[in-house]
C-alpha cells in the first residue's frame, strides 16, 4: 500500500516566533502522527533571497532544527532533513525546468509580490525566478500527497500540480503501455484484474468517482506489485499514460493566527515577535507593555477589544469564560489592561514552558540534532533516488 505522505520546507532565514509554531508547526506536529511526513530545512530557497547573507542561513540551520523539536517535531515519528544535502532536489529542478514555460514562473504572484516587497534586495535572479519550480521539485521527488502549507504558498503547489501533469503527460507515454497494463493487473489475479478494468470503464464511460476510488484502493492495497506496475495501473485509470509525478493538494493550515505584539503579521522584520524559546521574563515585559486600545488613556476609559491587539492573543489562548471576562471588562472600565493581559502572560508562559524542556537536550548536545538530521537525510535520499530513476529513465538518460 502506497502511504500518502506529505512534504513541507520552511526556510532558515533567522530564529522562530510563536507565530510560525502557530502558522505552522503545531499543525506539523498533527500531521507527523497522521502521515509519514517529511519536513526539511529549505536552504536553498534561503538562499534566492539571502545570497549575500550565507552566514544567516547557516546559523538559522541548527536553531531552526531546535525550535522544530521544540514545538514537537518527534523525529521517531517524521524524516526531518535539510534541502542541500539530497541534491537529488537539484537534478529533479533541473530537469523540470527544460520543459517549464517562462510564463508559468512569471505569473506567480509572489514573484512581484516579493519583488516589490523586499525592494532592499536584488531579487532580478534567475534563481528567485526559479523558486517555486524548486519547491515543485521538493514535493514531486517525494510522491507527496499533502502539502501544509500557508495560504500565500497556494499558488506554488497549484504550479507544482501543473508541472506534474504536464510532466506525465509528456513523458508518462511509453511504447507497449497498454500491453504492461495488463500484464501489471494479471499480477493481482484474474478476478481483481477483471473488476479493475471494469471499475475503470465505469468510471471512464459514466464518470463514475465512486468506481475510481475503488480501483485506486484496489491497486493501492495490491502487495506484489512494482512501483513502476503501480503507476501505470494508477494511470490508466484515468487516461492513457503513467503517472510518474504525483499531483499533491495543499492543506491549508487551519491557523489560529497569532498576529504580533503591535496587532501587525508577526514578523522578525517588524521587530513584533515573541521568540518560540524567549525566557519568561522578558516574554513578560513584551506582553505587558504591549498597545491596546488608545481610547482607554485613563483607567476609567471604557475601551473595545475589538480595536486593541491583546484581544487578539486571547482570542489564540483563552477559554469562553475569560474571553467573556474581557470582553465586559473591556467596555465597562471594569478591569485594568495590566489585569487583562495577565492571562496571555500566564498562557504564553505555559506554552513555552514545554518547548523550553524539550529543547534543552539539543542545545546541551548538538551531535543530537546533527544525527537526527543525517538520519532523516538518509531516508529522504532513498525515496528521492527511486523517483530520480523512473524520472532519467523516461527522459532518457538510463544509459543502460
Ligand atoms: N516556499 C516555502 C515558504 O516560503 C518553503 C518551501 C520550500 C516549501 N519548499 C517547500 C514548503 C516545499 C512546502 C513544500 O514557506
Ligand atoms: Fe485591550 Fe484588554 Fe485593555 Fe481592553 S482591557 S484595551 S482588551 S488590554
């Protein structure tokens, strides 16, 4: 049975916030006990933006590895590794790149997005240009099916699906198809073989997706055959061609957003942030001297939560009963905004605390985190080589 698995980068370009454990990991601690999941350090993508700055991404690497366990990255359970070290990445971006139109990159929004953005920065590169067919290469070499990812990254997995269906459509077509086709579901015995092509004309004759879901399974829960056999069963299904490359869907991260201290995204370059292992005392001050809403300048100013950035950290932490609290607190001048605040400084604390624990035996002994990531590294290149082969081989460079 293939297992679905789902692939994510995160780019080391400075130490995290609770932002990113909001936006991000705390949905990619979910994930790992869901899926197989791999989620890697995304050097080289720093790297399109920070190419002067090598020193950043490299000492972002370790930290950004420690704040990951931290959070409850459980390296039992996912494959973390770092982008650079399976180059395979490299090669599958090279050659999706020979048959990816300009114009494909070129629309991405956050091509000018960024542009405009980090105007600081030359990003005139062919390399930033090429950024988001490297990110469909991290996700195609590993088959994922999943992509969590945040809602500004949409548009690169929606190009990583084209680039995959264009790819099996080009070089999904080999001499014979049809002959290995039957030949892979004679494999599964002659009654499944014979429900497998019946499921298939269902669903290609009546737009059955019932039918296809059942012959995915039964293809799926097939033991003997290979991943080659597999593709071809899984891809005339639905047409006439192999799927080599797999379309993964992104799944947006439900995020409970965490915005900054001043109500703003939170952002290292907004200087709004509370750092994932900050110590407590200064997390404390941060929050306590944190705007609120400017119509209470005196104690006995009524104010509106809704105007005021704490509200939204109690919306993240907070149960009913103290939302309630603050809500009427709020606007009768009943509670002080120190008092108000008291409960976020008491949850972030909370938070942090485990986080804290966790990251201590990384931070005493870094031989840890570099065997967990030789580890993971060694996995990840073993399921990026067998796509690699099936990838040459159709393209023609087997040399065999
Ligand atoms: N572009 C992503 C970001 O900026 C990082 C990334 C690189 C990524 N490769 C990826 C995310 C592959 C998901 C899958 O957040
Ligand atoms: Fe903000 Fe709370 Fe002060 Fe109201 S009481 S302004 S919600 S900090």
């Amino acid at each position: 049975m293939i297992e679905e698995r789902v692939v994510s980068g995160m780019r080391p370009t400075g130490t995290l916030h609770l932002g990113h454990y909001h936006g991000a990991l705390k949905n990619w601690a979910r994930l790992q006990t869901e899926y197989p999941s791999f989620f890697f350090v995304a050097d080289w993508h720093a790297l399109t933006t920070h190419y002067t700055e090598p020193d950043i991404v490299e000492a972002s690497v370790w930290d950004m590895v420690i704040d990951w366990l931290a959070a409850g990255i459980d390296p039992s359970q996912a494959t973390l590794f770092i982008q650079s070290r399976v180059p395979e990445h490299a090669e599958l971006f090279t050659l999706l790149a020979m048959s990816t139109p300009l114009g494909w990159l070129e629309r991405v929004p956050t091509y000018k997005d960024q542009q405009e953005k980090l105007a600081d920065r030359d990003l005139a590169t062919y390399g930033f240009l090429g950024y988001p067919l490297l990110q469909a290469a991290d996700i195609l070499i590993y088959r994922a099916a999943y992509v969590p990812v945040g809602e500004d990254q949409v548009p690169h997995v929606e190009l990583t699906r084209e680039v995959a269906r264009r790819f099996n459509h080009m070089y999904g077509r080999e001499p014979g198809f049809e002959d290995k086709v039957k030949a892979a579901a004679k494999k599964m015995g002659s009654r499944k073989a014979k429900l497998y092509f019946e499921l298939r004309t269902r669903f290609q004759e009546q737009g059955d997706e019932g039918a296809l879901e059942t012959a995915r399974a039964l293809v799926d829960e097939q033991q003997n055959l290979t991943s080659g056999d597999r593709e071809r069963l899984l891809g005339y299904l639905e047409g006439s061609g192999r799927i080599i490359l797999v379309e993964p869907d992104a799944l947006l991260t439900e995020a409970s957003r965490l915005p900054g201290l001043d109500g703003a995204k939170m952002s290292k370059s907004y200087g709004n942030t509370i750092g994932l292992r900050e110590d407590a005392a200064s997390v404390t001050k941060k929050i306590r001297t944190m705007p609120t809403d400017p119509a209470r300048v005196k104690r006995s100013d009524p104010g509106d939560p809704e105007k005021c950035p704490v509200w939204q950290f109690h919306l993240v932490y907070s149960d009913d009963k103290t939302k309630k609290w603050v809500q009427e607190g709020c606007r009768s001048a009943g509670i002080g905004c120190l008092e108000c605040k008291q409960p976020v400084v008491d949850a972030v604390l909370a938070e942090q605390a485990p986080m804290r624990e966790r990251a201590q035996k990384y931070v005493d002994d870094p031989t840890l985190v570099r065997n967990i990531l030789a580890d993971g590294c060694d996995k990840a290149r073993a399921i990026a080589r067998e796509t690699m082969r099936e990838v040459r081989e159709v393209m023609g460079l087997a040399y065999t």
